[in-house]
C-alpha cells in the first residue's frame, strides 16, 4: 500500500512540475504591451506639457512624486510642488518645441508593474526673442496604478548644459 502511495505521490509531483510555463509564455506579450504603454505614457507627458496642460500632466503622476530637474535648485518631492515649478517653467518661455524621445530604453520587473525608461529629446526654446536648442535626457520611473502607468521619478539632465549645436561640433 505505501509503495502506491509513494508512486502516486511522485507521479502527481511530476506532473505539477511538467510542462510549459503557461504564465511565462503569456508574460511576455504582456512586458512588451506594457512597454508600448510607458511609451504612450511618455508621448502624452510630453504633449500635455507642450500644451502647458497641468491638469493634463497631472493625471500622468503617481500621488508621491520626486523630480531633479535640470539646475541644482529643482529637486521637487511633491505634486503641489510640482506645479509650482512648472508654471514657473511655462511663464519663462514664449514657445516651446520638444522633439520625438530617441534612444529610448525601458527596463521592467517582470510583473509589468514597475518600469524605468531612459530616453533624451531635443527642446527648442524661444525666451525674449533668443532662441536655444537643448539635448534633454531622462530617467523616469513608471509604477502602474490602477492599470495605469504613473510617473514616479524623473531625473533630468541637460549634457554639459550646452545647446545641440555645440555638443555635435565636439
């Protein structure tokens, strides 16, 4: 009797341990669906933000969020602070141009529930009739909420703080 015990038992193991990995397989489709979503995340950041659309921005956060911007005084820790800042932004320039994200590279856990983008754009400026061209680059962190993918972070970096124009001549 304790043989067939031993026999069934090793046999259901055997079968719970076989087989391909349903979930692994159906994974996948779902990391690369999540990545065309921070992709999607990030275009209607940057739109919302050409279009000077807070409230539009707004629903893109998670309800914490932490930005270092681009000079050493904007480290903002909060959404309310987070507006300041971007009001601020919006009231220094009279246009404003933000190219396509390039280089683009998205790291995610393979849950599809947290993902971290790196990517730069070219922004274009006109502030008192001079104009500048800046490379921007980009390390956000998206956590999905909801179903939805939330900025968390972003860290900005303008290269050696010079315009396109100087760092192609280098």
């Amino acid at each position: 009797m304790d043989k067939y015990f031993y026999m069934i038992l090793i046999s259901a193991i055997i079968i719970g341990c076989g087989g391909k990995d349903q979930k692994q397989e159906t994974n996948k489709v779902d990391l690369d669906s999540a990545r065309h979503n921070v992709i999607v995340a990030i275009g209607n950041f940057n739109a919302a933000y050409m279009k000077k659309d807070w409230e539009g921005i707004k629903k893109l956060l998670s309800g914490t969020v932490h930005i270092f911007g681009t000079d050493s005084s904007a480290i903002i820790n909060s959404v309310a602070d987070y507006e300041k800042e971007l009001q601020r932004e919006w009231a220094s320039y009279d246009q404003e141009k933000m190219g396509s994200p390039n280089y683009l590279y998205i790291e995610m856990d393979k849950d599809a529930e947290l993902a971290n983008a790196i990517y730069q754009v070219v922004f274009a400026s006109v502030t008192g009739g001079k104009s500048s061209q800046n490379v921007l680059r980009f390390s956000n962190t998206y956590r999905k909420e909801n179903g939805e993918w939330k900025l968390v972070q972003m860290i900005m970096q303008n290269p050696l703080g010079q315009s396109t124009e100087v760092i192609r001549s280098k």
